[in-house]
C-alpha cells in the first residue's frame, strides 16, 4: 500500500512540474512581492528650495537652520502683515500662504532707522504649538549687519495648524530693539 501512495504522490509531483513548465512558457509569471489590501503609507513630504540670494551687501552674513538656506522670495498670499515702531525706525512682518506644498512663508522688513544703522534681522517661523528651535517645525533667517530686508523662512505641510511669525531687528549700535509677531494664524 505504501508503494500505491508514493506513485502517486510522485505522479501529482509530475504533473505540477509539467504545468510549471508550460505556465512558464506561455509567457507566465509570478510577482515577486505579495501584497494583500492596498498600502496606505504617508506620502513623504519633499522640501524644495530655489537658491537664496544674496544678501544685500557684500558684508551682509547670513545665517539660518533651513536645510538648503530659506526661499528667493514667498510665494502665495499674504494672509498677516504687522509693523511695530520705535524712536528709531520700524519693522515689519509679512505672512504668506501657498497651497502648493501647504506652505507658510515669512518676510521681515526694516525701515526707517538710520542709514548707517548695523544690526541684525531676523525672520522666524514656527508651530504654535512647539516651543523649540528645530526645523521642520520652526524655521529662521537672519542677516546683519546692513540687511533692510530678509525672508524665505518657510513651513510645509501648514494647512489647519497654527502657525505663528515675527521679525527682529537687534541694532548694534546699543538701541533698543524692535520685534512684531503675528500671533496665531490659520487655526481652523
């Protein structure tokens, strides 16, 4: 009886190799990863930037945490624009919205001081709900000592969340510095 079983056990074996040849050739082929249901993985957000520009002069330094330095310009709308005024001169700061990429994008302006004013401006970006200083959830920009103008620091993916911007300007001749913020904009 043993012998009955093995023939055919070994026939069954034949004839699946048999059908494995001609599957494969007539043209078949199995995939080579099994799948069940479809994926739903995140898309992965890719952050682009054009080249920044230059600074204004050639003895402007720049300095920021943007990978790849912040935007040539912002792109999209403005959505908050506030100014704040000193004895000495103002600053103002610009919010941008783009539905490409979700994204948020701040400029700050100096003007009026002193033409030979020197100090430090600074474009920051961030979160309303995050504290620290890490891009992506924070972005900053900065320039000195003769930048009037300076911005590109920009957050992806900002739809339905709160961001917020502001703008510094820290001169170093001993005034007082002079800083505007957004507060919290695109809370849906």
């Amino acid at each position: 009886m043993a012998d009955d079983s093995d023939a055919l056990f070994g026939f069954i074996l034949f004839i699946l190799f048999l059908a494995l040849i001609g599957y494969a050739a007539g043209g078949g082929s199995w995939p080579s990863t099994t799948t069940t249901g479809t994926p739903t993985s995140r898309p992965t957000t890719t952050y682009t930037t054009r080249p920044y520009s230059t600074p204004t002069s050639a003895t402007d330094r720049y300095e920021g945490n943007i990978p790849g330095g912040p935007l040539e310009s912002c792109p999209g709308k403005i959505v908050a624009n506030k100014s704040d005024t000193s004895d000495y001169g103002s600053v103002n700061v610009k919010l941008y919205y783009s539905e490409e990429n979700d994204r948020n994008c701040v400029v700050a302006t100096r003007y009026g001081w002193a033409d030979k004013t020197q100090g430090r401006l600074t474009a920051r970006l961030r979160f309303s709900d995050y504290d620290g200083n890490q891009w992506p959830e924070s972005a900053v920009v900065s320039s000195q000592p003769h930048t009037s103008q300076i911005g590109g620091a920009y957050l992806d993916d900002t739809y339905n969340r709160c961001v917020t911007a502001s703008a510094t300007f820290e001169p170093f001749t001993g005034m007082d510095k002079v800083s505007v913020s957004t507060g919290a904009v695109g809370c849906n």
